[in-house]
C-alpha cells in the first residue's frame, strides 16, 4: 500500500511546497520598502565608511551638498529621485565615469535612497553667470530655445528659475559653469547615455550656445 501511494503522496508535497513558495514570494512582493532614513544618508556623506574604502561625498561635493569646485555638481536642493536615479544609472552603462561609477557600486540600494533624502532636504547656495558678454543669449536660449536649429526652450522642463520638474528633469539653476558645460558635451558626444531628449538637443547646439545657456544658468535664484 505504501509503494502504490508514494507517487501520490510525492506529487501532493510538491505541489503543497510550490503553493508555499508562491505565497512566500507574494509576501515579499508586497513587503514594506526599507524606510528611507536621510539622518544616515547625512552621516555617510559626511563621513563615508572607512572599513569599505568609500570615501565621505562631502570630500567632493562640499558641505551639505554645495561643492565649491566648479567641476563637480552643487547636490543641495536636488529631487531625490532624479538623485537616486543617477546614482542607479552610475553603476550601469548609461552614465560611466570613473569616480562616480566606482562609488555608486559600493552603494547598497538603501544607502543610495538615504542619501538622495539627504541631499534633498539641503539648501543650495547660489550662483552667479560672470560673462556678460553671452547674458543675453544665454537668456534667449532658456527661455526661448533656438527656433532654427530646433532646440527648445530650456524652460520648458527646467522651469523659469531652473528648479527643475521633481522626478524627470533635475535642478540646473545656480549650477556651476564648468559642470554644466561638460554634462552638455558629453550628451553631445553620447559619452552619457542616460537622456535621450538632452543628447539631441545638446547635438543641435554649438559649444558657444553650451557656454552662454550654462552661464545664465548659474545666476539662476
């Protein structure tokens, strides 16, 4: 009898451990996220954690996220999710670059949310466009675009004061020249992947153009 039920009796455990999986997969489907907790993002921008090698982000992009080197991005006043999102994009190929791409993968993907949360409860320190030679068509660019080459108006996602629009496009006002610049040329020369929209429109545009919109930018309030 024992023989004659066995493959019965296995079949039922099968399915009765498939049943039990699914649930347990359900569950964890629907699990709570992990809490996003921007105190510890703070710390680790501050102070990094030596046992991992990862080096504090304030080293770089200075206190409370606004960097007072002109290569690296001011983080302050960032959309968390535009924030997390280019930590994410980092660690894949559509935004390598050497610094940035090694660190975001020693991120956990919780560490990379605190962070965000972090940065986006900072204030950002203003700046100031210092060419007034290329003001003016800096300003038309934003806020006109260029009508014969088919570029839109920069304002048109980037808002009025370039506060960005939370979630798709990021903050620019009061962002550094020089950062500006090189995120522009790098679209253009499809060196970063993660936009489609701005590498054709960085395409349209001249390295003047790229100069005197990055200018007015950063007088952006």
């Amino acid at each position: 009898m024992n023989r004659a039920f066995s493959p019965f009796v296995k079949s039922m455990f099968v399915a009765m451990m498939a049943v039990s999986g699914l649930a347990v997969a359900a569950d964890a489907a629907h699990a709570p996220a992990a809490k996003v907790d921007a105190a510890k993002g703070a710390t680790l921008y501050a102070d990094g954690d030596n046992a991992r090698g990862l080096p504090a982000c304030v080293s770089c992009h200075g206190a409370a996220g606004n960097s007072t080197i002109a290569a690296n991005p001011k983080l302050a006043g960032q959309n968390a999710v535009y924030l997390h999102k280019q930590l994410v994009d980092f660690t894949g190929p559509q935004r390598q670059q050497p610094v940035m791409t090694t660190y975001a993968k020693m991120l956990t993907e919780e560490e990379k949310l605190n962070i965000a949360a972090y940065l986006a409860t900072q204030t950002q320190k203003p700046g100031a466009a210092k060419n007034k030679d290329t003001i003016e068509l800096g300003k038309k660019i934003y806020r006109a675009g260029i009508a014969e080459k088919n570029v839109p108006a920069c304002a048109s996602c980037h808002g009025p004061a370039g506060n960005g629009m939370p979630t798709r496009y990021p903050r620019i006002g009061g962002q550094h020249q020089d950062y500006t610049v090189a995120q522009l040329a790098a679209f253009k020369a499809n060196g970063r992947k993660n936009s489609a929209e701005m590498s054709t429109i960085a395409q349209r545009m001249s390295d003047d153009e790229m100069k005197a919109v990055a200018d007015y930018v950063a007088g952006l309030k």
